[in-house]
C-alpha cells in the first residue's frame, strides 16, 4: 500500500513538471536559492526580481533560470505564481499593483506568498484575489538562508486544503517541513509565534554569551557543552558561533524581523495582551538598527546592543 502511494505521488508530481508553468516573483537572499532548488527538481519556472543587477537574479541565471523583465511576461500563463518579498507594501504592489499579479495571471492561477505579512494582511489579499478568479495560500517560511539554500526551510501554509494538496510536491522543493495550518491566515498566526520565539532566543543568546565572558569561560565552549543539553536549540547552535566571531552577516536581516514585531504588536494590540520578553528583544533590535549598517546586519547582531 505504501509503495502504491509513493508511486501515484510520483506520477503526480512528474505530471505537474510535465503540464505546469511556474512563476517565482522576488529573487532576494532567500527566493534565489528557492527558484534554483525548484528549477533544479526539474520544475519549468520563471523568475523576476525588481532589481535586475542583484546578486540573486544573477545566481539564477547562472542556474540557467530564465528570468524575465517582468511580471507580465512571468506570470501569463503560470499556473503557480510563488511571491517572496518584503513588507505589506511590497507584497500588494506586485500582487495587487497596476503592473501587478492580479492583472496578467490566468485564471484558477494558484498564487503562493512566502512572505511574512500577518493575517490581515493574507487575508485581504485572498478576498481581492478570489473576486478575480484567482486562488491563494498564505505561505510563510523559517529557516534563514541555509535553510533556503539546502531546501531544508520550514513552509506553514494557510489556505484551501485541496490548493494545499495541489502544491505540496512543489513546496517540498523547497522545504523539508511542510505544514498544512488550516484557513487563509493561519499560516501567518504560526509564523508570528515562530518570531515570538526567535526574538526572544536573541535575547537569551546574547545574555549567555556575556555571562561566558563575564566568568572567563570560552563562549565557544559554552556553546558545545549547552548544545548537548536542555539549552539546544538552531539558533545556539548557527547564530551564537557567528556572534562569537563578529560575524553579523545576514542570514535574516533586523530590518524584517522589526517589521514581524511591528505587525505581531499590531495583533497583540487588539488582544490588549503585553508580552514583555517581546517588548524587550524588540527595543534591542531598535537600538543596533539605529548602529551604522544595522538595518542590514542579520539578527545575531544584536549582541551590539550589549557591547
């Protein structure tokens, strides 16, 4: 029976390369290495960025990626259209703008937005989509750029479960754990309480690391002993040795994760709950993206905070 499964999910998916086009719109620090993942699993995609000199669009050239000058001539006839860009702003404009998705996509085209926007944000997109014909999953993604670049990332998916179904052989292209969250926006709620827990981990990291050298003791060998222990966790083991080194090169820059605080306190803010561990990572990462380059620095750089 298992074997029986396994061969029609095969067939499935060989069909979807076969019969389906794919879209991937925004080629950052993460969509460049998901485009190259789902077009090295042999999936026919097209990509635009709207920066053309970046160095994501130039390494999925170099994957022998056709990307194209716009979102016209990308979209047309797909029928999945993956999106990963920045705030609420970027994501309506080039789903919902003038020379946006929702005027060039076909129709029943299935849009899948990586992005992080909050459920207000998802679940208005859906309700302008669905008025034109169109379907949409909510679909934002953990992991940082390892996680993209190994095809490794975590996907929480909002949205109609049959869309889900549909999707799910191209979304573990680029991702290893795939998880199915419930309606429109659910997808969202996950990923705001992943950044909770990232946020707060900084402060946690940071703290140890001081306390490490406020006693003499090797941060790195803090770090290997704690990793064996109740005190594991992915960012002790990726984030704190880049802290010990200086090493403050983005894997997920400051400047996103304040905008996931701000749109995670505007949910808090209608609950009229107070979550001081929030309150507190976020002042920390107000205060380097104030430091010179500390909007563009990844999150371990909080530790600038501290010194």
């Amino acid at each position: 029976m298992i074997l029986l499964e396994k061969f029609l999910i095969k067939i499935k998916t060989e069909g979807l390369k076969m019969n389906k086009k794919v879209a991937f719109l925004g080629l950052g620090l993460m969509g460049s290495s998901m485009i190259i993942n789902l077009f090295n699993q042999g999936f026919p995609v097209k990509g635009w960025n709207r920066t053309s000199e970046r160095q994501g669009v130039k390494m999925a050239k170099k994957a022998g990626i056709i990307v194209v000058p716009s979102i016209a001539e990308a979209v047309q006839d797909a029928d999945y259209i993956f999106t990963c860009v920045g705030d609420v702003p970027d994501v309506e404009e080039v789903i919902l703008g003038k020379e946006g998705v929702i005027n060039y996509a076909k129709p029943n085209a299935l849009i899948v937005d990586f992005s992080t926007i909050g459920t207000q944000g998802v679940q208005k997109l859906s309700t302008v989509l669905n008025n034109h014909h169109l379907r949409f999953l909510d679909a934002p993604i953990s992991g940082g750029d390892l996680g993209a670049k190994n095809g490794t990332l975590t996907i929480m998916v909002g949205g109609q479960k049959n869309d889900f179904d549909e999707v799910k052989s191209l979304l573990e292209t680029m991702g290893k754990n795939i998880f199915f969250c419930g309606e429109i926006g659910s997808g969202q709620a996950v990923k705001m309480c992943n950044q909770v827990l990232c946020s707060i981990y900084m402060v946690a990291l940071c703290e140890a690391i001081k306390m490490a050298e406020k006693q003499g003791i090797d941060p790195n060998l803090m770090i290997e002993v704690c990793s064996t222990g109740a005190a594991a966790s992915w960012a002790l083991t990726n984030l704190a040795p880049k802290i010990v080194k200086s090493d403050y090169d983005p894997g997920f820059m400051i400047k996103h994760i304040l905008k996931d605080l701000r749109l995670i306190k505007e949910t808090i803010d209608q609950s009229e709950e107070h979550l001081l561990g929030l309150e507190l990572a976020n002042s920390l990462f107000a205060k380097v993206a104030t430091m010179n380059n500390g909007l563009e620095q990844g999150t371990q750089a909080m530790f600038r905070a501290y010194e």
